[in-house]
C-alpha cells in the first residue's frame, strides 16, 4: 500500500484562521503516525528551515503561526510529497493575510483599550489553563472584536471557533476524572516505596492491611483514603508539605464520581481512562468501535448479548455509548485512529438499513479533522492480530500508556511498558497493511452501496 498521508480529501481552502490551520496540520500528523517532536527534529536537521521542539508543538496547538518554510519542512518530515504541497502554501497565504489584518486592527485601537484586552486576555488565561488537560493554554480575548478581525483574534489567541450549540461539541476540556488521577496517584505512591526501598509486603505490614490493599492503590484500581496518604507519607517519610498536599489533593479528585458511575456498565474504569486520554488507537476485526456506532447499530449489538439484557439495561447501555462519543466533538479532542477489517463492513448487524446508515456515519466521521479510519482489506489475506480487538490509550506526560484488550468473557489493561510498546509496534504494522485513508473511504463507500 501506499503509505504516504493523503491530504486531498482534506479541505484547504476553507483554512482561515491559525486555528483551522492547525487542526490540519494536526491531521496531517495522525496519519503520519504521530512522529516524536525529536523525530521531527532529526529529519529536517540539514533542510533550510529546522525544525524545533517548541516550534512544533505550539504550531500544532495553535499558538504560534509558523513561517511557510517551516510549516513546509514540518510536511515534508511527515510524508507529504513535493507535488502536494501548493494547496498548503496557498492556505497558509490565506491564514497569513488574516493575522496581518488582525495586527493592523490592534495597531489602530486607542492604547487604553490595548491595555484592557491585554489584561483581559491574562485574566482568562489563567483561569482556563487550570481546567484544561494537556498543558494547553486557552486564552479569550474580548467578544467585541468585529467580524472577521474577532475570527482571526481567537485563532491569534489560541481559543477554539465560537460554539455552535447545534453541533453538540462541548468547549473546552475539563479536568483530569477521577480514573486517571487514581492512577496518577498511584505511580506516585509506588515510586515513593521504591525509593525508600521497601517492598508491597512490608508496607502492608506496616500499615496493618493486606498486600493486595497497597497494591490497587498502586494501581490505581481503587481510591485511596486521606488517612492512608498520611499514614504512607509518614512510612516513606515525605517531609515535603508541599508534596503531602498535592498527593492528598490527588486523592480527593481521586474520589470524585465520573458521569459513568451512575451507570449499571461493566467496564467504568476504561470509560474514565478513555475520557481523558489524548490519542485513542482501536484496531477491530468483526464490528465497528463504539465510538463510531450509531444509536440503531449500537442498539443492535447490545440487543444481541447473552445473557439477554433487559430493556431498562438496553436503554442505559446505549445511553452510555452515545454519551461516550461526545469525546469526539468536545474543545481539544482526543486523536481517534481505527483500523478495522473489511469484514466489519459487510456484517449486517441489525436491518440492512441500519448497517447502510452505520456506513454513511463512519464517512461523515471520517472527515473530523482529529479522526482517522482504515480498512484492512480482504485480499489482504492473513495478518498480525486478525484474532484480536484492541484499543491503544495515551494520555499527557507523565501518565503512561494502557492497552485495553476486550474478550468474550471480559477484559484486561496491559500496563507494563514492554507489552505496551509490542501493542503499538503492532498497531504500526496494521497500519501500513490497511488501505489509505483516501482509498478505506472508497471501501467503506462501496459497501455502504452495495
């Protein structure tokens, strides 16, 4: 196959803002299978225009408008071929026009209302980073800016497009849930034992509890109590108040209920690690992921359990999906790549009507800037995993990777980096197996008509 990212379904020309302009180049980074900021750095060392950590990274959030030839090495590194890079100039001639205009605007405001944005703008930012996951500032300036000036000044400032409430996108991302902060926890804890050199056992001990009790605190897989932090911070002699305080604030948000938990689901602790992770890769042989289902599919699935669920748990269940799939719209979302087998297409779940309506979803999908799919398809014959479903989940520094493998009789998380990275090695394989981007959309479109 050919394994260069394909950007001709992407459209360029409706590139206005730095904002918009990001979102692209973020997706031109996803198909390239996210190379590493260092990666990046190592293959346009010789080009005219380096590239830099820090360049990179807050051109790809937004907040810096890059030089043309910058953005074109960044291109370059990620695949994108010399002849396909004039859409990209002409966009980002585009984009630059608007952020001289936004300069001029600014130039021509009394200095007393320059100094009132200013100070507008360092308010906001602080008190929106400190909602925010990732690291990512938000800054919002004044909604009295005109026309396309205010556009241009909220791709300046790094905030996302005005909400349209028609579109069900959420603004903003909120805090890290309690899922991750149990596990951010955890590590914190395990690392303070291994510090002081004591083993599950003899912290168990010592605290007059059972071993397994420390170790899911570790883990993550069950809240930790204010006390025991005191207690373990006494025991591993964290003298740091400081320190104390932030592992005790941990354990609060720790104990804080995500939207999951007043739901009848099995598998709460993936929904909470999904809702806050920043890449989600899935890999599916036989169904279409519940991210991308629609009511009537997902409805379908459930439906077909054993044991038979009733109709109250049918209701909830795909309640539960729906609302999970809003991950997807909301400000600073994750980057969603699936892989899925062609067979996934042509297996009519439900009505014939609903697996065309299934189809028709995965291609509007398909054209969210932070969503890519691939289809393996059947000629390919026998490949790695064609057994297996799995989702890989990555979250923000220094919360590492999980690997989600679902089964008929229930699941597992793969935590241990070795394993995780097999998964992923994996994964890059399917990856360069499965047709393109622009070639799984024909795929899918295919069977949708057949």
């Amino acid at each position: 196959m050919n394994d260069e990212p394909f950007t001709d379904d992407l459209d360029l020309a409706s590139a206005h803002t730095r904002s918009q302009l990001a979102a692209l180049l973020r997706t031109i980074h996803l198909r390239a299978d996210r190379p590493s900021l260092r990666t990046l750095e190592a293959r346009t060392r010789h080009d005219n225009a380096p590239l830099s950590k820090t360049v990179v990274s807050e051109m790809l959030k937004g907040t810096r408008f890059p030089r043309k030839a910058v953005m074109i090495s960044f291109l370059r590194a990620c695949g994108v071929p010399a002849d396909r890079m004039e859409p990209w100039r002409r966009a980002w001639e585009r984009v630059a026009a608007g952020e001289q205009d936004l300069s001029e605007s600014a130039a021509r405001r009394p200095p007393a209302e320059q100094d009132q944005m200013a100070s507008d703008g360092v308010h906001a930012t602080r008190s929106a980073t400190g909602e925010q996951a990732g690291g990512g500032e938000t800054r919002i300036i004044r909604a009295d800016v005109p026309g396309r000036v205010a556009t241009a000044a909220l791709a300046e400032l790094g905030a996302k497009e005005p909400h349209d409430p028609a579109s069900g996108a959420v603004p903003g991302r909120a805090a890290p849930g309690p899922v991750v902060r149990r596990r951010e926890l955890g590590a914190l804890l395990r690392a303070l034992r291994v510090n002081a050199g004591m083993t599950i056992e003899q912290v168990a001990s010592r605290l007059l509890c059972s071993p397994s009790k420390v170790s899911r605190m570790e883990t993550g897989f069950r809240s930790v109590t204010l006390r025991d932090i005191r207690d373990l911070c006494d025991l591993y002699q964290v003298a740091d108040a400081a320190q104390r305080d932030h592992l005790m604030e941990l354990a609060r948000e720790g104990k804080r209920q995500g939207w999951w938990q007043s739901y009848d689901v099995p598998f709460g602790t993936y929904i909470g690690l999904e809702a806050d992770a920043i890449s989600i890769r899935k890999y599916h042989v036989s169904i279409v992921p519940g991210l991308l289902q629609t009511e009537g599919y997902a409805r379908a699935i459930i439906e077909g359990g054993k044991p038979t669920p009733t109709p109250e748990l049918i209701e909830q269940r795909v309640e539960v999906r729906l609302r999970r799939q809003r991950l997807l719209t909301q400000g600073d979302p994750p980057q969603l790549h699936v892989i899925m087998d062609e067979a996934a297409l042509h297996r009519i779940i439900g009505r014939p009507s609903i697996m065309k309506a299934q189809l028709d979803h995965l291609v509007k999908k398909a054209s969210l800037p932070n969503v890519a799919i691939q289809v393996i398809p059947y000629g390919t014959g026998m490949y790695p995993a064609l057994d297996s479903s799995f989702t890989i989940l990555e979250f923000p520094e220094p919360m590492p990777a999980v690997v989600y493998v679902e089964g008929l009789f229930g699941f597992i998380f793969v935590e241990r980096r070795y394993d995780v990275e097999r998964y992923q090695r994996i994964f890059n394989d399917l990856r360069s197996i499965a047709a393109n981007f622009n070639e799984s959309i024909e795929v899918i479109e295919k069977a949708a008509e057949a």
